[in-house]
C-alpha cells in the first residue's frame, strides 16, 4: 500500500523561533507561521482564512532560523507531519502534529525583518546542513538541495505546553 508524508508551506513567523538544546546538545527551533488562504464561498464572497502551524527545525537548520528568522519574515517549508503526545502538569494526556521541516526557503528579504535588517537573504535556502546555496535572482525555488536524511524525533527533547 502506499503513503506519502510530504508539506509544504508559505507562511509568515508569528513569532521570534524559540531555540532549544536537547540534553545531548542538539539545536532544536520551533517556528510557528501564518498560512493564509483567500477563497470565494457559495455566494461568490471572497473570504480569507488562516492557518497556525508550527514547523521544527533541528542541527544546524534550527540554529541558522533562529540567527536569520523573525517575526513577520515569509518563508518556504518543505517538511513532513510528525505527531507528539506529552503529559501536561494537569495530569491530562495531550497530543499536537508539527511540521517536521526539511528545508526551509527564506523569501521576502525587505520584509519587516529582511535584509534591511541584515537578515539574511532572499533566496536562501537552509537544509540539514544549513544554508546550501543562493539562487539567481528571479529564482529564488531553483536550489536543488538534498532531502532530510535526520532521525531525530520528539522523544529528543522535552516540550513545555
């Protein structure tokens, strides 16, 4: 039979990523975006809704996100869904689906937190490895880069809710 776990996603940063270490030292960076989605109803209304998802960046991409990301910043996520369940101190069982992310694409550099700012630039795109290459200007999606090969997961490290 087969499946197919595979995001992707522009949005804006809600927020500033919060870096974390796990106990061994693995960066890891939660980065929660905006998806917006502008569609016509029944009626022929235009109507706007938005989405709130939050995407995990581990190594070296969780790092450069945080050094380079702030909020209002647009980015590309490619990434897959990844679900985690933790106990909350109520004592209650709680489950979310994060967006595991593979590459992340900054886009918009004279944004509210761009290159103006000497925030990085547009184009760029961060694998597992970091920033793997700049693409011509006019193609910002034509980096080829390699897929996340990582075997990090939620039990890595312990999430506060």
């Amino acid at each position: 039979m087969a499946s197919l776990n595979k995001v992707l996603l522009i949005g804006n940063l809600t927020k500033d990523p919060e870096l974390r270490y796990t106990p061994n030292g693995t960066a890891v960076a939660n980065i929660r975006i905006a998806v917006n989605r502008k569609f016509k109803d029944r009626s022929g209304e235009l109507k706007e809704d938005t989405c709130f998802v939050t995407v995990t960046a581990w190594d070296k991409q969780a790092e450069i996100c945080n050094q380079y990301l702030q909020k209002g910043r647009q980015v590309f996520v490619e990434g897959i869904l990844q679900s985690r369940s933790w106990d909350a101190p109520d004592g209650q069982k709680r489950s979310t689906i994060d967006v595991r992310a593979e590459r992340i694409q900054f886009l918009n550099p004279g944004g509210p937190a761009g290159a103006a700012a000497g925030k990085g630039a547009e184009g760029q795109q961060v694998g597992p490895a970091g920033v793997q290459g700049e693409a011509p200007e006019g193609h910002a999606g034509d980096v080829a880069v390699r897929p996340y090969e990582g075997s990090h997961g939620s039990e890595d490290i312990t999430w506060e809710e």
